[in-house]
C-alpha cells in the first residue's frame, strides 16, 4: 500500500506491517459509519408503507442517523484527545451493534428514530477516533495519501450503502439493511483491540464538557426543527431553532473563555481552515442529499425496483473511490484549491443534469451521468477539504481537525437531507393541494377529506388512495403524485445548486493559493515535529 510506504518513511515508528493492518482498521471503522449514512435511504419508500411513515417521518429516519452523529463528533473528538482515541474507537464500534438490531426490528417509526439516533451516536464515537489517529500516526505526503484512502473509501461507503440495501431488499425485509454494518462493526473491535496503539497523540489537556454539552445539543435541535418544518409554525419548532441559537450564542462565550476550548478559534481562523470547513460541509451534504432524493424519485417516479434504483448508484460510488487519489495527486501538485473548484465544477453539472433531466420516463442513462457526475466531483472536492482540515492545525488539536472534518461531512449531510426533504415535502404537499383544489366539487366530494389528506401526506399515501379509485382515476392520482413528486425533487436540488455556486466562489476568493498554502503546511509541520512523542504501533 503506497500510504503505508510513504508513512514508514516519515514515522520511523510505524513498521510496514503494523502500520498497513492499522490504516486498514482506520478505514474499515470509517467504512462503518459511512455505510450508515446511506444504507437504510433505499428502505425509505417501504418504511413509509410498512410503519404508515408520512413523508416528514421519513425524512428523519434518514436524518436522525447523521443528527446523532454531527451532533456528537465536536465532543467526542475531544474527549478521545483527552482520554483515548482507542478507547472510543471500540465503544462507538460496541455500540453500533445493539442500535443496529434495534433498528432492524423496530415495531414502529417513533422507536426506528430513536435507534437511529443511537446508531449515530454509535458512530460518532467511532467516526472522529479515525481520522485523528491518521494524522497523529502518519505525517507529509504519507498522512496526504492515508487521508485519501481514508476520504475515498469512506464516502465510497456512503454512497455504496444504496446498492448492498437494495440487494438485501430483493431477498429480505427492509430491517436487513440495518444489519450490514453489526458484523463489520464487530471486527473493527477486534482489531483496533489488538492493533491500534493505546497512545497515539492523546494529550492530557482538561475536556471543555460544558461546551460540549452545548454543541450537542444546539446542532441536534437545528436539524430537529429543521425537520419539523413541514408541519408549519408551531411551539415545537419555535422552540428548536430558540433552544439551536441561545446554545450558539453560549458555546461561542464558552469557546472564547475555556482554558482548553473544543473550538480553538485562533487557529481555526486560517482560510485553509474555515474554507475548507464550508467546502466539505458542501460537498458532503450535496452527496447526501442527491442520494437520499434520487433513492426516493427512482423507486416512485420512475417505478424502479429497490434492487435497480440501488444499482444506479454505483457510478457514483465508483467514481468517488477513483477519483479520490486523484484529487491526491492534484493537491500535491497543484494545491487544495484547484482540486475543490474542480471537484465543484463537476458536481454543479450532475446537479444541473439532475433538475433537467429527471422527470417522468427519464432515461437510465441520464440516471447513471447524474449520479457519475456527483461522485465525481465530491471525490475530487473531500479529498482536499479533509487534509486542509487537518493540515492546518497542530496535532494536539488533531481531535479538534478531525471532529471538524466529521462534523462538515455529517452535519453537512443532516441538514442537506433535512433541508431537501422539508422542501421536498412542503412543494409535494402543496402540488397535491392545488391539484385537488383544482378538481371539481364532485371530484373533490368522491375523494373526500381524508384521502386528500392522505396524499399530501406522502407519495405512498398517494398510491394507497388510488389503490381505491378504478383504473382511470388512479392513474390520475398517480399521475399527479409524480409531477407533485418531480416538483419537489427539482426545487430541492435548486437549494444544492445555489449552495455550489456560492461555494466555489468563497474557495476561488479566500482559500490560499498553493505556494501560500505549502509555506503554512509546512510550518505547521515543523511545529508538530518540533512538539511530537515518539508513536508505539503496539497495542
């Protein structure tokens, strides 16, 4: 392995062997949470039917995974710092276990939002652990690589998620795909036991616990009422987004006032920090949201089977593994900036494509380009945005780089999916209404109040009021739900395209150009080797 090479060179401590077995236990733990991420969107349309989940409910079933772990991953990372990065590795891996099964045998989808919940918690003890230990274990050009490998497979993962659920949904029910991940997890365990070092960079610093506490809970509560916001204005969001901003305006003074602040905002300050922090949050969330929509139209819209909608990911799953050494080689030769507005060149396109082309009858085709177009750019975009996160702080604050590398992946995706399916569900439901309401009175009174309710609720409560209807006036009600469906798909990729373009100027505009960037790198480099304990690869 070219990472492990290069890392024997730099980190004389880390032996070949030893070293590969680790970086591949790294990896198989990010494999783990990123399956997560995607794996259970291709249930989402026989969750909604089986558990009667309107199409709010189904939104946080995705979202609640990634609420759980962008919520904890800033905490975590810190307390991992503090009091083992091996020690959290194998309690989020532990942990993965029972969330799964609970998850795979929920009895109703209030208990399937809490399980996924806990799963993500699960994964944000996990997720943050290995990144920092890469960049605490591997440094230069060898850290460069292990973060591509790391970037590569692990959003691969999220993006693969689709096609192993749609193969476990041909033969098995939809609480199967919750169940890949439990054996996985369990062999991260037993190798990170055996393999990781107990000390790999922890540091004995104090934890800011009272900043932690209040991230968790002020970015949990924004993606709550972020998914409320479907049901109009009531006290529960009100309450959401007041509880979101007082915990925002106390976690700032907190950060500002602690000894040994979770944030360090001096040093997150640098262009090569916070750009690159918005730049993954993008690219991350844009990945998601494609996916977790795309799932959704191809199965209803376009009535495929959950096995081919499934299938017509891979392009994207293959191409962000491709690409991503790629995007390497662009970051060393060239500088992180060109490789992110690369990287966002071509995800505008996929999207672009997407609103375009996707309506009724589209073609497989254009299905494929799409999602090959996005997996593309993200894996030419996360790559540079992941080793500028870490690149740019010292490793004793390798938890802080990591946990932010996390929590813009991951809290990218949660709001992405909870902002597309609120615009989803509000546009959806509103095209349902207005269709309705443009029925004549003596269709409206054949429909009746409660199937109309029904159908705006979701697209499956749509299919189940036609179900009852003869032939031709179901087709209509079919009909309907696909252009309302369609609707909302496009307005939702519309936001993601406006984010994109906005992005790619903020990166064009602020983020160091490679000369600058390599100068501030390699001072920072200098600091690291200057403060840097020897590294056992003993467990």
């Amino acid at each position: 392995m070219s990472a492990v090479d290069a890392s024997a060179s730099q980190t004389q401590s880390l032996v070949p062997p030893r070293a590969g077995i680790i970086l591949t236990t790294l990896i198989l733990g990010a494999f783990v949470a990123n399956i997560n991420l995607s794996i259970g969107n291709v249930a989402i349309p026989d969750i909604g039917r089986d558990l009667g989940a309107t199409q709010v409910q189904q939104t946080m079933v995705a979202a609640t995974f990634t609420m759980g772990l962008a919520a904890s991953v800033l905490y975590f990372g810190a307390i991992g710092d503090r009091y083992g990065r091996k020690k959290l590795l194998l309690a989020g891996a532990a942990l993965s276990v029972p969330a799964a099964l609970a998850s795979a045998w929920a009895p109703n989808v209030t208990f399937l939002i809490l399980a996924r919940f806990i799963a993500g918690i699960a994964a944000g003890l996990m997720f943050p652990t290995t990144l920092s230990l890469i960049s605490a274990m591997w440094r230069g050009a060898a850290q460069t690589k292990a973060i591509a490998l790391w970037s590569g497979i692990g959003g691969g993962a999220a993006a693969l998620g689709g096609v192993i659920g749609g193969l476990l949904l041909e033969r098995f029910w939809w609480g199967s795909v919750f169940l890949f991940g439990a054996p996985l997890a369990v062999l991260v365990f037993l190798l990170a036991w055996v393999y990781v070092p107990s000390d790999s960079g922890d540091n004995n610093g104090p934890v800011d616990h009272i900043g932690g506490v209040l991230s968790v809970v002020m970015v949990a509560s924004l993606i709550l009422g972020l998914d409320w916001l479907p049901n109009g204005l009531s006290p529960t969001l009100i309450t959401c987004f007041v509880i979101a901003i007082v915990c925002f305006g106390l976690f700032v003074v907190r950060q500002r006032r602690a000894s040994v602040p979770l944030v360090d905002f001096q040093a997150g300050s640098v262009p090569s920090f916070w750009v690159a922090a918005v730049a993954g949050t993008v690219t991350f969330g844009c990945l998601m949201g494609a996916m977790y929509l795309g799932q959704q139209f191809t199965q209803n819209v376009l009535r495929y089977d959950t096995l081919t909608a499934a299938l017509c990911t891979l392009p994207l799953a293959v191409m962000l593994v491709l690409t991503a050494p790629v995007a390497g080689r662009i970051v060393a030769q060239r500088g992180s900036r060109t490789a992110l507005l690369i990287g966002f060149t071509v995800v505008l396109c996929g999207f672009v494509v997407m609103i375009a082309t996707w309506r009724t009858g589209a073609a497989i085709g254009v299905v494929l380009l799409s999602y090959a177009l996005v997996g593309t750019g993200v894996g030419l975009a996360a790559t540079p945005a992941a080793h500028s996160l870490m690149a740019s702080l010292p490793v004793s604050r390798a938890g802080m780089g990591s946990a932010f590398t996390d929590l813009s992946r991951d809290f990218g995706g949660a709001v992405m999916q909870s902002v597309m399916g609120t615009i989803l569900a509000i546009v959806y439901a509103d095209r349902i209404t207005g269709l309705i309401h443009a029925a004549t009175p003596a269709q409206q009174q054949e429909l009746g109040d409660q199937a109309a309710q029904q159908m705006a609720a979701s697209y499956q409560g749509a299919q189940e009021v036609a179900e009852h209807f003869p032939q031709t006036p179901a087709n209509e009600i079919v009909h309907a739900a696909d252009v309302a469906f369609t609707n909302g798909k496009s307005a939702a990729y519309l936001v993601a395209v406006v984010l994109i373009v906005a992005s790619f100027a903020l990166v064009a505009w602020k983020y160091p150009r490679r000369d600058a960037e390599r100068e501030f790198f390699a001072e920072i480099e200098r600091q690291n080797e200057q403060t840097a304990d020897p590294v056992a690869p003993t467990a």
